[in-house]
C-alpha cells in the first residue's frame, strides 16, 4: 500500500512536467488538421472537421520529398561514421596504453568546448578548398566529426569498465584486436551506442547553420532549410507550416520509442561507471 502511494505521489508531481512537454505536441498535431481560419479565430480550439490534406499539400508545396530524403541520407551516413570512428577510438583508448593516450582523449573532449559559430568561416573555407559546397559530404563530414566528442566521451566511459579478462579470453581464443572489437566489445556497447545513435540523429536532423552555409543547391538541401523557405514562401498557411512541422517531428519520435530502452541505459550506465 505504501508502495502504490509513493507511486501515485510520484506520478502527481510529474504530470505537470509532462503536461508542459507534451502540450506543444499535441497543439502542433491539432493545429496541422484545422483551417487557417480555424487557426486565426482560434489556435487553441478543436477543429470542427479533420482536415487531412494539408499534409499533402505541405509534402507537395513545400517539396518535402527532396528535403526529407536529403536529410534522411546526410543524417544516416554521419550516424554511421560517428557510431564507427568514436567506438574504434573508445576502445584504442579505453583498453590500450600508449604515450600520449590521455592528452589525445583530453583533445577530443576539448571539441565540445568550441562554439559552433567560432569555425562556421574557417570550416567554408576549408569545404570551398575541398571543392566540397553543395555536397552532401560537406554535411556529413562536419556533423561526424563535431558528434565524434559526445560519442567518445559516452563510448570510452562505457568501456572501461568492462572486465579485461573478458577481452584476455579473446586473445587465448586467438582473436585478433579488430575481432575482439566486433565480437566482443561492440555487442556488450549496445545501449551506450544507441545513446550516440539517438543523441546524433537529433543533432544532425535538426541542424541548420551548416546546411545553410555549405548548400545553396536546392536538390541538395535538407528538412530545415525546407522548413524556412517553406515558411518564407507560405507566409499565412499556418496550418501547412504545421503539417510541415508534424511530418519532419515523425521520425525523431519513431526513433526515439524504438531505442529509448537503450537510450536510458546506456546513459545511466555511462553516468555510474564513468
């Protein structure tokens, strides 16, 4: 009985936390399904009738389908290169001792020291040197490597404690390093890389300077810099720019019910043994 109580305590002083999280959401859907009358006459009111096809007309106006896969592309790849550089370099650095190992940690954390806005010029500069503006790589090579500190930080952390004679047994067993590293160490990393994968996504899908500095090609650009000429060309359509909202918002959630489990272990994990 005590129990219950505590829990119903407990999720009484929570709900309006999460009552002040979930309502911009919720507004957001109601208001993609209404009228821009409804919207003007009354935001915060139900609509009187469901109005589906501004999600169609914000997907063909907007031309969302060359933004959201522009995203989708940009953001896969730099996931992919951050989860595969950062867990080699948590391993180099968690299981194996060398001169200079703990000054090339501390260089990889000082990267989530620096201000965006602080390289956004020597980073053109460098791009426009690589002939690499207007490409995709510009962007997946700058999202990898400003996600590359977290990811270390969340990886090495989440390494280190893990038991060497565990990695021991490997090397009796004949396992090379690379297959200690795919056999062993990246399956027991399981929530500390879904930590990364969520923790990028959501960096690298929501990300504008760059995408606004380094594309000026319309079929390059990605969902943001759709968002914004979609808001500058549609400037009375409320309710498409919310349609257009709800569309790009989708796979953040998709993504993130798919790997809170992890999420939340490997973020607990890396807090405690780190």
């Amino acid at each position: 009985m005590k129990r219950w109580v505590r829990v119903g305590i407990r999720h009484l002083f929570l709900f309006p936390f999460a009552t002040l999280y979930v309502f911009p959401l919720f507004w957001m859907v109601m208001t993609s399904i209404k009228t821009n009358q409804e919207i003007l006459f009354g935001s915060f009111a139900f609509p009187k009738q469901i109005h589906w096809q501004n999600y169609l007309e914000a997907w063909e106006t907007a031309n969302m389908r060359v933004y959201f896969l522009n995203s989708i592309v940009v953001t896969a790849v730099s996931i992919l290169l951050t989860v595969l550089v950062s867990s080699l370099m948590s391993f180099i650095l968690a299981k194996f001792r060398f001169r200079l190992r703990n000054a090339l940690y501390s260089l990889f954390i000082i990267g989530m020291l620096v201000p965006l806005q602080s390289i956004l010029v020597p980073l053109f500069l460098q791009m426009r040197a690589l002939h690499l503006l207007d490409s995709r790589w510009s962007l997946i090579l700058s999202y990898t490597a400003f996600g590359l500190p977290v990811a270390i930080f969340i990886l090495e952390s989440f390494v280190r404690v893990f038991p060497d004679e565990i990695l021991e047994a490997g090397i009796l067993d004949g396992c090379s390093p690379l297959r200690i590293f795919l056999q062993i160490i990246l399956p027991m990393s399981r929530p500390a890389v879904a930590s990364v994968i969520i923790l990028s996504f959501l960096n690298n899908w929501k990300e504008f300077a760059f995408a606004l500095i380094f594309i000026s090609e319309e079929t390059k650009k990605t969902l943001p810099l759709g968002l914004y000429n979609f808001l500058g060309t549609e400037t009375n359509n409320y309710a498409g720019l919310m349609a257009a909202l709800v569309i790009a918002t989708v796979p953040v959630f998709i993504m993130y019910v798919f790997l809170q489990e992890q999420v939340i272990k490997g973020m607990t994990a890396g807090a405690v043994k780190g």
